[in-house]
C-alpha cells in the first residue's frame, strides 16, 4: 500500500508533537506498572513474614515448652507424664497453623467457609491466646458459593484480616446484591492490622472492588463473578481436617 500523498515536513512536524505529548504518558504507564508490581512483592514478602511470625508466636514457643518439659523429665525433676499437655499443646499449634494456612473457600464454598470462623475463632480460644470472641455468622445466600474462585478467596482473607485481633461480640454478614458480592465485619473490641488490611485494599482494587476500613469494622465489595455449576470453586463435601494429632 503507497501513501496518496508525499510524506512532507509538516507531517513529520506533526508527528513530532505528538509523540512529545503521548512519550511522558507512555512512560508513566509504564512506571506505573512497574511501581504496581514491585509493590505486589513487597506484599506478598509482607504476608510471608506475618504466617512466619504466626508460627513462631503459635507454634515456636509451643515447642520451646515440649523442649522445657522434656528436659525437666529427663533430669529426673518431675514424671514423664508432665510432657503430656506441651505435646498436646504443641500438636494443636500445628493443626491450628495447618488449617489457617488453607483457602477453605476454595474446598469447601465460600458460606462454609465463613461460617467456619465462628467454629475456629469464638470462644475463648487459649490454644491462640487471644481473648474471647462471640461470633455470628449470617452467610444464608447461596450465591455466595458460585462467586469466581479469587473473589471468595478474598472474601474469606478479608473476613479473617479483620477479625484476627477482635474480641467481644462480632458480626460477619455476607451476601449478593446488584452483581457484587457485599462483606460486613463488624465488632465494637474491633483490633484489625490496618497494614494487613491496606495490602488487601490493593488486590480488592485490582479486582474491580473496594475495601474500607472503619472504626468498627470493614465493608467489602467485589464483582460478583458467578462460575459455572461443577467447578473447583463449588465443592460438594465437606474437607477433613483430620484427626487431633
């Protein structure tokens, strides 16, 4: 294909201007991107270094008091029979450590998940050291369980994010409404890691949601994706979290 016309100053003139106007544009962009992925490192180092001192909250000074014990016993100080709360204690740490670790949305629906929350985190929890919590849970739509995998996954993140320093009494509503899945946790001892939180506000946003934080709780929506019957989002059974070790 050939021009109709000769390629003159003008036009190379005009080219010109546009690409001096369209080059810093480009390259913001381009920044911009490159600022958003070193920032998603940045939060995914951020989550690592929380699970690790999770575990050696949980399960590190659980085994500090197996090793106290078993020296105890071995020095012939008191019965072989004193390991048997450490160990117990120890073993519960590490399921506890296990099960906080999985996406319960992905096994079991997201309204199984939630409710879920209640059955690991209320009452008076000594095993995580944390103070008590009276939870209720209303998950009743059942849209909740055909939302797309990383919006229930999100869901369920967002949930325990902001009830992982609450006490008190609590609230978790959950619903469909208007093609958005809508979150509420709401609690008036509410204690929540607003860095925590600001590293889920990011991928709430780059999910088409949004995430804010309030005084007595966070209010959640997302695009409310529905994925088709029979897929790995929709699981049937119930999982197993095993025996108590």
């Amino acid at each position: 294909m050939t021009a109709s016309r000769p390629f003159t100053d003008a036009d190379a003139t005009l080219l010109a201007a546009i690409a001096q106007l369209l080059g810093p544009l480009l390259a913001a962009e381009g920044a911009s991107d490159a600022v958003a992925a070193g920032r998603a490192v940045l939060d995914e180092e951020a989550d690592r270094a929380q699970v690790a001192a999770t575990l050696l909250e949980g399960v590190g000074e659980a085994l500090v008091s197996v090793r106290y014990a078993a020296e105890m016993v071995g020095a012939g100080r008191v019965e072989p029979a004193a390991l048997d709360e450490p160990v117990r204690a120890a073993l519960a740490a590490v399921r506890h450590a296990h099960r906080d670790l999985r996406a319960h949305a992905l096994e079991t629906g997201l309204r199984s998940a939630l409710r879920e929350l209640s059955d690991r985190w209320a009452g008076d929890r000594p095993d995580d050291g944390m103070s008590e919590l009276r939870l209720s849970v209303d998950v009743d739509d059942p849209q909740l369980d055909a939302i797309a995998p990383p919006v229930a996954v999100t869901v369920q993140r967002v949930a325990e994010a902001a009830l992982r320093g609450a006490s008190g009494r609590a609230v978790i509503r959950a619903f469909c409404a208007d093609q958005r899945v809508k979150l509420f946790v709401e609690s008036a001892e509410i204690a929540y890691d607003a860095s925590e939180l600001n590293r889920w506000t990011r991928r709430v946003h780059a999910l088409g949601g949004d995430l804010r934080l309030r005084p007595d709780g966070v209010e959640l929506s997302l695009p409310a994706e529905l994925w088709p019957e029979g897929s790995t989002a929709q699981h049937k059974g119930r999982h197993d979290d095993g025996t108590d070790l």
